[in-house]
C-alpha cells in the first residue's frame, strides 16, 4: 500500500458518517464587539534620544512628563507608558547578562509578583528586555508587559499595563502592536 493509499484510509469516513452540509459549522472566532478596534496608528518620535513606538489612534496621552497613552482617560491604569532616557554610558551586548539578572530582580520586589515569561537578545547593538508578570497593588492583581531596549547610551522603557488581568488580556492586541514597533529611528 502507497503512502497516500494508507492515508486516505486512514483519514476517510465511510459514506455513511459523512457530515451534511446542515451538519458542518464553521470555526468558532471570538465576536468583533468583544475585542478593540483599531482605527490606525500613530507615531511617537522622541527626537532628543532617537527612538519612534507606534500607538494605537484615538489613544489619549495623559502625563507630560512621561509619554503615557490611555484607552480611556477614565481609567489611568490601563494603558502604555513609554521613556527614554540617556543612562551617560554605553551598554554592550556583553552587558546583557547582567542587565537580565538587575531586570529580574527588580521585578520580583513587586508585591506577589509572579514572572509569566521573560526574553531577552542581542541583535547587533541592539539589548533587549522584556517580561510579562503579574504584581498585587493592594487589593487588586494587575499586569504588565515590560520591554526595555538598549543601543549605545539611550535607553527605553515601554510599560503596558492594565487595570486588571482582565483587562490586559482585552487591551493586548493594541499592546503588542506597540510594544513590538519601538525602534530606534523614525518611521517616515
């Protein structure tokens, strides 16, 4: 018997359990209403420092001194805060051990924090960082999707945090679309 022979015998139905078309149904996909709408995308260039992060349209920016953009004005614990910042020296791909170990480590002084997943790289010049972890602020748990990237003296810090878990889980799409476009440069 021929490789296809023996698969088609395998995976066949007999005409008898065939499925009708009144039987078939069509794959099950979350609605539209329950996930968040992109309507475009806009950029975020801090020329000082060099860097660009693109941002879901319509999001509102609500502190001056650290760019932080919000879904909602309503609901100032859910949103992207994005820095950067000129450390005075320059961090060396060699460096990534120990900027991983000092990243961690900061993370696990948050109250209850628990590490969901961690990653970090070296691509040329480029160090990145970046974590997802859950952290009790009182009574409530919330979570966060940090990513740090380095290159030469410059800094970055994105911080995509929600209200509840929850709700970060409904924001995420946005936040990985942002998180995931910081660049060092422009985008025009």
């Amino acid at each position: 018997m021929s490789p296809s022979s023996r698969a088609n015998v395998l995976f066949s139905r007999p005409e008898s359990e065939a499925l009708s078309d009144a039987e078939r149904t069509t794959p099950v996909s979350p609605s539209q209403d329950s996930l968040p709408a992109f309507t475009g995308l806009q950029v975020h260039h801090d020329a000082r420092l060099g860097f660009s992060v693109l941002v879901p349209d319509g999001w509102q920016r609500l502190d001056a001194d650290v760019a932080f953009f919000a879904p909602n004005a309503d609901d100032p614990l859910t949103g992207l805060a994005i820095e950067g910042r000129d450390l005075g020296t320059e961090v060396r791909p060699a460096d990534l051990a120990t900027l991983r170990r000092g990243f961690l480590r900061g993370l696990r002084q948050l109250p209850g924090s628990r590490i969901e997943s961690r990653e970090a790289e070296v691509v040329g010049r480029l160090i990145t960082l970046e974590a997802r972890h859950t952290f009790r602020d009182g009574d409530a748990v919330r979570k966060r999707w940090i990513r740090l990237l380095y290159q030469g003296r410059i800094q970055v810090r994105l911080i995509a945090q929600a209200a509840s878990v929850e709700d970060f889980d409904y924001w995420e799409p946005m936040f990985f679309t942002a998180v995931r476009t910081a660049r060092f440069g422009t985008f025009v």
